[in-house]
C-alpha cells in the first residue's frame, strides 16, 4: 500500500481538491516492488510461450479477442480504463519529476 503526505492547499496544482505527493521512499519502494513482479510475470510467460508454435499463440489471441469482438457493450468501459491508466501514467510522472527535482544536485 503506498501512502501519501498531505500538500499544503495553497500549494495544490488544482484548486477544488489537495494535491497530494508520494513518500519518495515508499514510491521506491513500490517501484521496485513492481519491477520484481514484472520479471516474476514475464520469465512465467515465456515458460508457457516457449513450446508453443507461432500458430498456437496467434489462436489463443484470436480466441480472446473473439470473446471481446462478440459483445461489443464490453468496449464502452475501455475509454474510461484507458483514460484512468493515462491519469496514473501522469501523476507518477509527476512525482518522479518532483523527486528528481528534489534531489538534483547543485
């Protein structure tokens, strides 16, 4: 869980709600827990992709996708899932830039 230091209001980028910044140690923290997890997930993936053929892959895809292309209603929440995955893209960009500033040397 990661959690937040209050920003002062007259320090907030947006007037109708406290801006909030992200314990740089615990922002790394949860970073490097994300790295580990990925690489967990990604050496898991290969393990299954290794013995299948090209063929193999592209079905099970197709297979997916078929499921999704079958109930078009399902797409209208990918707008929203996509601008709330751009949201959190820029907010920890955000942080990331306040703590590179932060810690920049003279």
């Amino acid at each position: 869980m990661v959690r937040y230091r209050q920003k002062s209001p007259e320090m907030s980028d947006y007037s109708h709600r406290v801006q909030q910044t992200l314990d740089p140690i615990l922002l790394r923290e949860a970073l490097a827990g994300y790295t580990a997890a990925n690489e967990v997930t990604e050496a898991e993936r290969q393990e299954r992709l290794a013995p299948m053929t090209t063929d193999e892959a592209l079905a099970i895809w197709r297979d997916l996708m078929k499921g999704l292309n079958e109930h078009p209603e399902r797409l209208r929440h990918l707008t929203r899932l996509d601008l709330w995955q751009a949201e959190g893209l820029v907010a920890l960009r955000r942080a990331l830039d306040r703590m590179a500033e932060a810690t920049r040397k003279p």
